[in-house]
C-alpha cells in the first residue's frame, strides 16, 4: 500500500529549529520527485520545497529560502525537511507529498497524513 | 508567480445538486492543473490533473474541464461525502508551484 508518514513536528520557540521527517512506502521512492507543503490553520494549502528523485536539485519558496532544507536518503525511503530560524508564522501543519512523475513535475499523487508544527513562546 | 483564483469561496449545494467550481490563472498554465479534495482533519486528495483527467479511484461524477487560464471542476451529483474544501493547482510554472485559495462546497 503507497504510504507517506511524517513525524517530528512539535512546539519549538521562535528562531529554534525542528527536523521533520517522512517515511515512504509503497512505490520506488528513489524515483520520484518529493515535495513538503504546509498549511497554516484555517488557511490554504503552500508548496515549500521540492527535491528531485535523485537529490540533484532542490526548490524552495521564497518565504523559507536560506531557513529550510530540504534532503531525502533513498536508502532509508525517507525525505526530511530541516527547518532553522523558525517564526511564528511557520505554524502549520506540514505535508510531504510524491510527484506523479518520474521526470519533473506533475501532480501530487500521495500526501502524507500531516505533522503539526507550533512556532510559539 | 502565477496566482490561482478560485470563485467562490463557498458554494452552499443541495444533494444531488450539480456544483461548478471555478478556477483562474494569471497566465496561462496550459492543461498542467490539478485539483484536490481536502476534508476536515484530513490531507488532500488529488481528484483530477492535467486539467481533466480523473485520478485513480475518483468516481465518474467529478470532471474538469479547460485550459489556458480559465478551468471548471464540476461535481455531477453531490453525494454526501462530496461536502469538503476544493483546491486547484498550477504545476505548469515550476519550481514554484501555487494553489487556488479553495472553495468550501457545503450542504445547503
């Protein structure tokens, strides 16, 4: 069964830091472009980065560019989200989505079930 | 960036009522738009891509329809479980990618 499971979400304090993590299953991860997507409370759904299949490139949205980074380890089916300097408004709820395509980039075909993030002193 | 505008924001439908949602690029995105399914609590769900396609296990009653800048996903016959917030998104202009801001379809 094609499966996508985060983990590490938390209460942090402003400009801590939190490591999110996302285990797949189900398909052959290694060949799959991977992207983390958030949404705050009550609001609409925001890509935050993308990393290709075999990690060669990495995207970021401007709102977490030089404060996020985004890594997998196909040996270990897991993609990671490294997030530095955190804000207030980085409270969310985090996703890890699978591209569709095996080249780049199409629809987000599998979502994780979600890991809250609260950024608050 | 491309914005994605969704019309409207909440659409209040009976069931077994037709819903027509509404999405609009700033420019043209050609057929490379989704559109996902979010329940409460719940993560989305990819309904349609390439602007028409229904996704794996979708039922025949939700199609999309459109390209460019204007699109339409319509639900045929509202079945209970059809009551959720809508999103589109553009997967034309990547590396960034952007949603529509959602329609809330609720029970009228």
């Amino acid at each position: 069964q094609v499966q996508l499971v985060e983990s590490g979400g938390g209460v942090v304090q402003p400009g801590g830091s939190l490591r999110l993590s996302c285990a797949a299953s189900g398909f052959t991860f290694s060949s799959y472009g991977m992207h983390w997507v958030r949404q705050a409370p009550g609001k609409g759904l925001e890509w935050v980065a993308f990393i290709r299949y075999d990690g060669s490139n990495k995207y970021y949205a401007d709102s977490v560019k030089g404060r996020f980074t985004i890594s997998r380890d196909n040996s270990k089916n897991t993609l990671y989200l490294q997030m530095n300097s955190l804000r207030a408004e980085d409270t969310a709820v985090y996703y890890c989505a699978k591209d569709s395509s095996t080249s780049c980039c199409d629809a987000f075909d599998i979502w994780g079930q979600g890991t809250m993030v609260t950024v608050s002193s | 960036e491309i914005v994605m505008t969704q019309s409207p924001a909440t659409l209040s439908v009976s069931p077994g009522e037709r819903a027509t949602l509404s999405c609009r690029a700033s420019q043209s995105v050609s057929s490379n738009l989704a559109w996902y399914q979010q329940k409460p609590g719940q993560a989305p769900r990819l309904l349609i891509y390439g602007a028409s396609t229904r996704a794996t296990g979708i039922p025949a009653r939700f199609s999309g329809s459109g390209s460019g800048t204007e699109f339409t996903l319509t639900i045929s016959s509202l079945q209970s479980e059809d009551f959720a917030v809508y999103y589109c998104q553009q997967y034309n202009n990547w590396p960034l990618w952007t949603f529509g801001q959602g329609t809330k379809v609720e029970i009228k």
